[in-house]
C-alpha cells in the first residue's frame, strides 16, 4: 500500500519573494482597474512519473514560473515506511524554461508549477557545485537578477540493504551569502538550484 505525500508549493525545496509596496489613497478615487485584486496564480502539475523517473511541469505562455512543488507515492518496506526511497529531486528545471521538476529515488512522482500572469522573461535557473559527503552546495543568482526560490537535486547514502541512511540538512535560501539558494543532505550529495527574476 503506497503512502501519498503532498508538498505545500512554494514552501519545501520551493520559496517565492516579492515586493510589497504600500500606499495611502483616496480609496473613491481609485479606478476599477487599480482596485482590482490581482489575479491568483495558476497551478500546473506534471505527468505521473513512475519507477525513479522525472515528473515536469511547464507554465503556460502568458507566465512565468514562481516556485514549486511535489505530490508522491514512495515504494515502502514490509513495516509500511518508506526506508528504500527518497525524494531527490524538487526544483526549477535547468533544460526546460518555466518549469518545475521533481523526482522520487524509486516511487512515483507528481511536479507542480506556480504560474503568474507576466510578459517578462521566463526566470534564469542557476545550479551550484555539488557539495559532496555531506557538504552544502550553494546556487547564486547572477547580477541583474534577483532570488525568487530554489531547490536540489539530491543523491543520498544508503546502507548494504538498500535502505536510505540520510536526511536533508538544508533547503533554503542562503543567509549568509545574499541572493543564492543552499541545500545539504546530512552525509550524501547535493545540487542547489536558484530561481532568478531578471530585474
């Protein structure tokens, strides 16, 4: 019996920012279109991907990509826990502008795309170096962008049985380095991706 776990979009291995600017009005002068709420995003899922393969997710023309997600069904022990899978992959899509990508190690997975209304340019996706055996790997976005979100790509250890033996550390964007995205597992491999708005 497969376990159905659902990612909150643009929450784990995905952060959308923006600008929030307030200003005093009449509220009787305001026109129709300038008190008009904006129009909510639009949610995109990927293909069902099965056996370890990538789920993709592309935003239609008209948007631009804001963050992410995932919905997934890991392959799970005699026990009922999910000890033989992991998620590895949970990020923009380097290849595929637009887009967001996830990836079960083993199960099934599902990738969801947050879509804002925009005619700007689909954001840059920047990819860090791996940080091996444990190491933070580190994604900045170049100059003339701005940091929108993140994610990884993770390769995890796992013991003579097949059994994952590892856990994110880190998911994030960086605190300590400005506009760049940090992931880390706490013994195996990482990838970070950051997702970048021109500005």
């Amino acid at each position: 019996m497969s376990k159905l776990t659902v990612r909150g979009l643009a929450a784990v291995g995905v952060t959308v920012c923006g600008v929030v600017s307030l200003v005093t009005a009449n509220p009787a002068s305001a026109s129709p279109r300038e008190a008009a709420a904006p129009e909510p995003p639009i949610v995109v899922s990927g293909e069902l991907a099965k056996g370890g393969k990538l789920s993709r997710a592309t935003c239609p023309k008209g948007t631009q990509l804001g963050g992410g997600g995932y919905s997934s069904s890991p392959v799970i022990n005699g026990l009922g826990w999910p000890t033989f899978d992991f998620v590895i992959a949970n990020a923009p899509s380097k290849s595929t502008p637009n887009s967001w990508s996830a990836r079960m190690l083993k199960g099934t997975a599902s990738a969801y795309a947050l879509c804002y209304k925009s005619s700007s340019e689909p954001p840059v996706v920047v990819t860090g170096p791996v940080g091996k055996s444990g190491k933070p790997s580190y994604a900045t976005c170049p100059e003339g962008t701005q940091l929108a979100g993140g994610g990884y790509y993770y390769n995890p250890v796992a013991n003579g049985l097949d059994e994952i033996q590892d856990t994110e550390v880190a998911n994030a964007p960086s605190k300590s380095t400005p506009n760049t995205w940090a992931v880390q597992l706490l013994k195996g491999s990482s990838t970070a991706f950051a997702l970048c708005n021109k500005v």
